[in-house]
C-alpha cells in the first residue's frame, strides 16, 4: 500500500512543496514572520484535532519518559521555524529561483548528513550526483559573484530537521504538536513585537488576508506529515533524490508562470544538477528491475524445487 511506501510519501510531499508558490502569490509582500506566528497559532489546534483522530498515537505520560524525543521535537521546531520562514520571505518576494536552488541543494546536504551521522552508503552514480551539483553551485557562486545565502539557508536547514526527525520515537501527530508547541512562545514574541512596532501587516488587512493566514496551517502541515512519515519508512539518501521534484517544479513555475529571469549561469547551475538527477533516475529504475528480476527468479525456484 502506497501509504507505507516511504519514497512514494516523500515524493508526494515534494510535489505538494513544489506548487505552494500558487498559494503564497496571493500573499506579495507579506511579513515573513507574522506568517510563521500566524501559522503556529493555527497549526495548534488543527494539529490537536488531528492527533485525537490517530490510534497508536504516544500518550502524554510516554512523552514525558522519553526525554530524548522530547528535546528533538524542540529541536526540530527551532530549525523548521527558520527553514520555513526563509522560504516563505522567497516566495512573497518574488524570489522563487532562489527558493528552488536553495532545495536543490539539499540533497548534498541530506545525503552529507546521512553518510557523517547515520552511515548510509553512496552508489557510484549518487556520487555522481553529488559531484554535478556541487559543481553546479560552484560554478554559479564563481560567476555571478556572490553566495547564496538565502538558498543555502533553506537547503541546510531543512536538511538538519530531516535528520533530527530520525531521533524522535514519538508517532507522527505527537511529534508535529510538541513541535509546534514548543514555538508557541516565539510566536507570541513576534505577535507582540509587530504590534509595538506598528509592522504589522494582518492588523490592517481585511478578511480575505486573514483567512489566507490561516490557511497557512493546513498548507504547510499536509505535505509535512507525509515527509515526517516518509523519514520513518526510508533513508535520508532517499529522501535526499526525492527532493529534487520540490526545486523542480518550483524552477517551472518562476520561469514559466511568474516570469523570473534567469541568466546563463543559473541556467548552467541548474543543468548540472538536473543531469545529476537523470543519473540517480536511471540508477532507481535499475535497481528496481533487478530486485524484481530477482524475486522472479526466487519465485520460480521455489515452483521447481517444492520440496526445499
């Protein structure tokens, strides 16, 4: 069943990922931080709507047991609050290229994460791959002068939550709540700062922005629930070439359907890292035709010799 299909969950969330620059066009300008608030404050009740709804789901007294779990979901809330702010100045910014370099490169990231922490193993053509976007990014750094910080914020980032996700025991909605809770002072912070400060933009908005605000909970926590099940059900070198789809559909849409520019040597970058994909790609397919091959064959043994 495609449910527990680890790589299947994360490519799904990826496409989901990948065309949330539609949604967030309807937001131009907004301010970054009162979005992250705003989606904290929502998120909570959605996500204790949705826990209750969840069968094996950890009880509050095994939360508190395991202190270890307990200190990742603070962990894994911090780091997920940059990463989704970051991306969320890039997409009401016009800066969507910018958000779809920053995941291409967090591949190198989560494939580098998983190989130093949890020993995953590289093929020769995930090395490949590697090499073609490392080289890539250089070669856009090189020539247009500058480093990409922002991009570079939004792959590592997300890159470190994915592996502070593999240390945490609690079930799925137990996770993203405690998550989520443990951000609730921050949010409360940033309310208050924009207020004093006159920055907020919500307080002088009408009732469609502040619907749209809202809706920010379920927009981004749909597709994190399948990566948060996706981490449990497959590796970090996997969920490192499933991330390709995100950058890959978010490039398509700035260059297509918001009309970004593009320049040469981004355009270079971008080519070395999707020929870098094509290699995982056919690398992916083969082992998939050898696995069922093999069990063909497996299959037709055990027909031939019953007795064994």
């Amino acid at each position: 069943m495609w449910l527990k299909n680890g790589p299947a969950l994360a490519v799904l969330a990826f496409i989901l990922w990948g065309i949330t620059p539609l949604f967030y066009k309807m937001l131009p300008d907004a301010n970054a931080l009162e979005l992250l608030a705003q989606r904290l404050f929502w998120s909570i009740p959605l996500l204790l709507l949705l826990r209750l709804l969840f069968k094996n789901r950890t009880t509050w007294k095994q939360v508190w047991q395991d202190k270890r779990s307990l200190f990742c979901c603070l962990l894994g809330g911090a780091i997920m609050s940059v990463s989704w702010t970051t991306f969320i100045y890039a997409l009401t910014h016009n800066l969507v290229l910018d958000a779809s370099l920053g995941y291409f490169t967090n591949p190198l990231f989560s494939i580098a994460l998983g190989v130093i922490f949890l020993h995953d193993k590289l093929s020769r053509f995930q090395r490949i791959a590697v090499a073609l976007a490392i080289t890539g990014l250089a070669y856009q750094i090189v020539l247009l002068g500058h480093i990409p910080i922002l991009a570079l914020a939004m792959g590592s980032t997300f890159a470190f939550y994915g592996l502070v996700r593999k240390f945490i025991r609690y079930d799925i909605m137990t996770a993203l709540t405690l998550e989520t809770l443990w951000m609730l002072p921050l949010a409360i912070a940033i309310t208050i700062w924009l207020h004093m400060t006159g920055s907020s933009i919500l307080a002088g908005s009408g009732t469609k922005t502040f619907v749209l605000y809202a809706l920010t909970a379920p927009v981004t926590f749909a597709p994190l629930l399948l990566f948060a099940a996706a981490i449990k059900r497959t590796s970090l070198t996997v969920i490192g070439l499933a991330q390709y789809v995100e950058p890959s559909l978010q490039f398509l849409l700035a260059v297509l359907a918001f009309g970004e520019p593009i320049s040469m040597p981004k355009m270079i970058s971008f080519s070395l890292i999707w020929l870098g994909l094509a290699f995982c790609v056919y690398e992916l397919f083969r082992q998939h035709w050898r696995y069922r091959h093999l069990a063909t064959d497996m299959v037709r043994g055990k027909r031939n010799h019953p007795g064994h």
